[in-house]
C-alpha cells in the first residue's frame, strides 16, 4: 500500500468497543505535517480530547490519546490503526488500542473517512 497522507481527511466510528467512549456522533478531524498526525475530538461522553501520533510509510499510524470525560476523569491511551483503502478511494481504519489509565482494558474500533 503506498503511503496515506491523513492531512484534512475526517474519520467517524463504525464500531467500537463496549468499553470505548468513541461514538457515531464524534467526528475526528486529522492534520498531518510530515510523519506526525494530530487530532482535536469530543462526543457525547467526551468533552476534550487530542490524539498525536507518527504515520509509517504503510500509512499506519501508532498514536497517544488523552481525553476528559463527562465525568470530569482525565484518561489516556495508545492505539495502532491499520489503514484499509476501499475501493471509492475513502480510507477505513482498523484500530486496536489499549486504556493506559482507568482499568487498562482493551478493545478495537472501525473508523470510516467521511
């Protein structure tokens, strides 16, 4: 696969897990400058949240997230997202991640390019 550039591409869930926060109303809008990808998000039980990661040449990206929630709880977390170009040219991304606060659960979620 040649290399994805996610600069200006906005992405929204598909599915995640039970134990994710992520939902069909968040949109997450990407910039990327170089290698390095940032996101500014928030959602129904998120108030504030900001990713930041590096893209590889496959166009997979190993990101950091840290959120608030609703509840006031400063979370954080570590994803790995697989890219997957569909055949519209739109980009489906296969995450698997991992809560590095809270009770280090695990899950995956499918975000889809808007």
């Amino acid at each position: 696969m040649r290399s994805i550039n996610y600069d200006g591409k906005s992405f929204k869930a598909l599915s995640n897990s039970e134990n994710g926060l992520v939902d069909e109303q968040m949109v997450f809008h990407y910039k990327q400058k170089g290698q390095i990808l940032t996101c500014s998000y928030f959602g129904t039980e998120i108030i504030a949240g900001h990713l930041i990661g590096l893209v590889d040449e496959q166009g997979r990206i190993d990101m950091r997230y840290h959120q608030v929630n609703t509840d006031g709880e400063l979370m954080t977390g570590i994803c790995q997202s697989i890219p997957e170009l569909l055949a519209d040219g739109k980009v489906k991304l296969h995450e698997s991640w991992q809560w590095t606060s809270g009770d280090l659960s695990k899950g995956s979620s499918v975000l889809i390019e808007c």
